[in-house]
C-alpha cells in the first residue's frame, strides 16, 4: 500500500505548500482522495500517471478540497482520455462540476460519473474484487466523509513442496489457495492447511479530514493500519478547534489510541504554524506510532 500526499496544509495554497490531495495505490488500484488547487502540478510532480486515476473521493465542498477538481477534469479531456472517471462526493457535487463544463464550453469526450452521498450513516461505496471503500461519517461544519479502504483477504500461499509430498494434481493447486481441501491422487483428502500458509494480512487506510474531535467514528476505523487524521491546531488553540470544527493534534492521537490503530499520521496543519513537528511532539504524548505527513512525501504500508 502506498501513499503519496499531494497537498495536507488547511485553508489557501502558498508558493511551498498546498491544500488536501493524496493519491492511494492499494492492490494496484490508484485512487485520488481530495482534490485542492494546484492536485494536477502535484501529480505531475510526484510522476503520478493520470490514466491511472479511475475514483476519485471528495469528503466535503470546502474549496481546499476540491477546487482543483474541475481542471483536472477538464485536463483529462485535453489529453484526449477515453477511460470512464468515477467521482464520489456530496450531494451538490455534479451541479457544481457539471455547471463549471457547461458554461466553459468543456464536456468531456469520455464518460463522467458521479456517486453524490447524503446518508449520514456509514456505508459501502466501491468494491470489486481486490478493495472496498466505505464511508466514515464526520462532524464538520458541512457534511463530510472520511473514507476506509480495505484490501480483501488474499489468496493462500501455496507450498510446493507440500503439495508434490501429498500427490496433489497440478489441477487442484487454484482450489488449494482459495483455501479448499482437496483430494489426493491416491484418494486421501488433505487438510489445506498441510499444504498452504496464510495469505499476508490485508491493510486498512481511513481518511478523516475534516473533523472536530468526534469519538463516534472510533469504533468504526478499530484496528486500521493507517489513520489519516486532521490536526489543524495545536492544544494552545482547542477552543479554537472546537468553534471551526477541526480537531488539536492531541485529539486525533486520542481517536487513534482508542480505535487501537497501528500508525497515525498528521496532517490538514493551520498554515500559522512555522513548524510542523511541533504536531508531532503533542501527539506522541498520547500515542507513540506517529508520522507526519507534507507535500511530497511519500508511505509505504505492508
């Protein structure tokens, strides 16, 4: 699992840093999660191919998070794409989109979808065969999802050796990672376990930005690999946090402790900030596996 950050600071763009956008390849899968100005110089910038980029999810009509969404669009249709672009956000999302085109001349020359969410409850909004994609109900000052991308089980590892020992056929090796018992060539059912290992553990990313601190959601990102949290503020600006509805540094390491995830990483920082890693400080008080995110870097997960 890999995880390009584009842009992770709050609010405007400035000359040495941007607004929310990150890319996730998961199972050889690339989604673009946010799209603030300046996603398709980013793109371009990490070498992310943008025929790659088939979802792209937006958690909220804050123009930090998808101002740079119709030119992406629009650049789509210059460089002539013909693959279909699935795009997931709030309902209003296809006005807004669909109202930019129109009136600029720019439909697309390849098919446009839009998936618009109202539903305040969790819920199912991508998969096929390899990764799902729900959402993860946030309390900001609009509506808001995070989203969790989930890898599906893999098949089973299977060992050879084993396999050639117990005389299984050639034939019954894809049943055999699929996890099924088999029969031998001399007639014997074999246990898969005697002749396969377990598959590598399947990872989870959550994406929360926007939020204020909201302990609800903690039951629903439990045990994740990777929790995205926002941190716009430090704990000397909580009353702050509370009146905009974005969440301390403190905060999300709270939400991270208590979900029990693996590794926590920063980011959304207020711009009145000079030094990042001062987020870092205040988080590691209340959960050690903390990383901080910044334009250009770049997360390897296994």
């Amino acid at each position: 699992m890999k995880l390009t950050i584009l842009g992770c600071y709050a609010a405007t763009p400035r000359s040495f840093t941007n607004p929310t956008s990150q890319v996730l390849e998961i199972k050889n899968r690339l989604f673009l999660i946010d799209c603030g100005e300046g996603t398709q110089v980013e793109l371009r910038r990490n070498k992310v191919k943008f025929s790659k980029i088939k979802h792209i999810f937006i958690s909220h009509l804050h123009g930090d998070h998808f101002f740079g969404l119709v030119g992406l669009i629009s650049t789509f249709r210059l460089l002539k794409r013909e693959t279909e672009l699935h795009v997931h956000g709030p309902k209003g999302i296809k006005e807004i989109i669909t109202l930019q085109l129109k009136l600029s001349g720019s439909w697309t020359n390849y098919p446009l979808y839009f998936h618009e969410l109202d539903s305040k409850e969790p819920q199912l909004i991508f998969e096929d065969e390899k990764v799902t994609v729900e959402t993860i109900p946030l309390n900001h000052r609009i509506y808001t999802n995070g989203f969790i991308f989930r890898e599906k089980p893999g098949d089973r590892k299977l060992l050879i050796d084993k396999a050639r020992e117990y005389h299984i056929d050639v034939s019954l090796y894809k049943s055999l990672k699929k996890g099924k018992n088999v029969v031998s060539e001399d007639g014997k059912l074999i246990d898969n376990k005697l002749v396969t290992s377990e598959p590598k553990p399947a990872l989870s990313y959550a994406y929360c930005s926007d939020t204020m601190f909201e302990p609800r959601i903690v039951p629903r990102i439990s045990g994740v690999d990777v929790l995205y949290h926002e941190s716009t503020f430090l704990d000397d600006q909580e009353e702050l946090a509370l009146s905009t509805k974005h969440a301390t540094a403190k905060q999300a390491a709270t939400i991270a402790r208590d979900a029990g995830v693996k590794k926590l990483l920063l980011g959304h920082y207020s711009t009145r900030y000079p030094n990042i890693n001062l987020f870092r400080s205040e988080a590691e008080s209340i959960f050690p596996q903390v990383e901080l995110a910044d334009d250009g870097r770049v997360f390897l997960f296994e």
